[in-house]
C-alpha cells in the first residue's frame, strides 16, 4: 500500500478517493507552494532561470534529458550534480555506463576548476601551487557525490543497486548516463515493451526511494534531415520515453550544425513536457571546453 501523507490529508493511492479529497488535497499542496513550505519537495540545478520558472528536479519523479551527440548532455548533468553535491550539500550518485569514474573525476575537476582535462594529464604541470585547483579539491572533500561505473548493465540491476545504496548512504539525486547504453533485455522480441519496462522501473524507482532522477537518452537522426534541428518528441528512441518521463528536457545548440552561427556559446533546455507546470525554453552559456553551462 502506497501512502502519500500531507498536513491536510492522508491519500491512499492505491484505493479510489472522492473529487472532493482530491480537489482538497490538489489545492492545500498549491498553498504551501505559494508560501515557499513546498521547496523541500524540490532539488534546486543551480541554473537560475530554470529553476525559478520550473521549479528544479521534483523529488519522487523521473526526468529524461535527451540530445544528439556533442550537443554536451553529459557536461550539463555533471553541472547539475556538481551544483547540488558541492554547492547545496545533497547527496548524488553519478551513475555512468559509458565513461569510467576517472574519467569522471577529471571532468569534475575540470567544471570547477576551470581547466581543460588535456591539461589535467600534463606530467609537467604542478597543480598543487595552482590556487584553482587547490580550491576545487577543498570543494570536492566534503561533497556526498558519489561516482559510479556500471557497463552492460540492466534496469533491474540498476534498480537494485541503488536501493542497496540508499540504505547506506544519502541520496536525493540519482544521474543514470545514459539509456544508449543500459542493457534492454527484449521482452518477447519487441523493443517497444523492452523500453516501457525499464522507464516503469526507473519511474518507480524515483517514488518509492523519494529521489529525483535525471536519465540521459540519446535522440535518433531525424534531426538531421530537417532545416530545424531542434528536437521533437518523435526524435526519441521510444516514445515510452515522453509517456514515463514526469519531465523531458531536450539540449539544443545551434553551433553543432553552425559553428560561426551567431548562437555560438549558447544553449537551449527545452522542456516539452513537464506533470509539474508549464513548459518552455532556458538559454544557457557554454564552456564545453571545461565542461560546464553556465547562468546567463
């Protein structure tokens, strides 16, 4: 049994309730948004305009970030994790199927920083007389972001895993980079059943442990084919992606296509769907060369 408790009502969401409850309990949750006693229910991104007009990551939801290659989705999910574990204190888990945890670890370094990760492996060069790293470090040494290297790894290994974590450790913010690489086990041989259950999973995961999650998903190439790139929901691998996601938020970057395009430097996080509020689009600066997005 499922219970959701509130200072108005006790819902019990796995047995019918009257309108009248409902509606009750919709608008008590609405007033305490208004008086700011909701924000506990919120993770902040530490990008401002986001997080002002969409509120952050919502805690107990799932929300997918998806983009074509090098448009910087892994940069601005370790941004996002950086600025809830370094600079807010919140517990986050880095779970990354693709890149190992030293390579993640020198992105870090190099988002905060502010050097390039080719110069981070220069024998030559002494970083403990550099007053920015040595900052950074002092950054990184309380931090409860924890980094972790899953290859060819299934949903329900992931699921697992992390509710064995949760027991031991802080969490409130779970980053899986990123569904091209999460081993869907075909259901029958159909792909399409193979996504619902890993999205149903994932989204379950985020109620049950309370925790936001932040999923990376690739887009496939029909954005190339258009004179406007900017991705739809048709894009997706699977639209069981769109119908699972609590909010999905696509990464767009005109100079990808253009590199002289007057554009060059910025960012668009277009959030196209949103069970929280209202959808729209954040610009946001662009330092890939450290890895990082930045406030505009």
């Amino acid at each position: 049994m499922s219970v959701t408790k509130t200072n108005s009502l006790e819902i019990d969401n796995s047995n019918p309730h009257l309108l009248k409850d409902a509606v009750q309990d919709f608008l008590f949750q609405r007033q305490q948004v208004a008086k700011g006693f909701d924000r506990p229910n919120w993770l902040q991104t530490g990008f401002r305009d986001f997080d002002q007009a969409f509120g952050g990551l919502r805690l107990g939801s799932l929300t997918t970030l998806a983009s074509r290659p090098s448009m910087g989705r892994s940069a601005l999910a370790l941004n996002i994790a950086a600025n809830a574990a370094v600079s807010q204190n919140i517990g986050v888990l880095y779970l990354s199927l693709e890149m190992s945890v030293q390579n993640l670890a020198a992105r870090l370094l190099s988002q905060l920083a502010q050097v390039e990760v080719r110069d981070l492996y220069e024998s030559h060069i002494d970083w403990s007389r550099d007053q920015g790293m040595s900052v950074a470090i002092q950054r990184i040494a309380s931090a409860p972001l924890s980094l972790l290297h899953c290859p060819y790894v299934d949903v329900e290994s992931i699921c697992d895993r992390v509710r064995q974590l949760k027991k031991a450790t802080p969490l409130t913010l779970l980053v899986i980079d990123d569904l091209a690489y999460v081993n869907l086990a075909s259901k029958d041989g159909h792909e399409i059943a193979s996504y619902e259950l890993a999205m149903q999973s994932l989204k379950q995961l985020a109620g049950e442990l309370k925790i936001a999650i932040l999923l990376l998903s690739p887009l496939n190439r029909d954005p190339e084919d258009r004179e406007n790139k900017r991705p739809i929901f048709s894009d997706l691998p699977s639209v069981a992606i769109a119908r699972h996601s609590d909010m999905l938020l696509f990464l767009y970057r005109d100079e990808v296509y253009d590199p002289e395009d007057e554009n060059r430097n910025k960012a668009e996080l277009i959030v196209a769907r949103n069970d929280f509020g209202p959808t729209g689009v954040i610009h946001l600066g662009v330092e890939l060369k450290y890895h990082r997005f930045l406030n505009l």
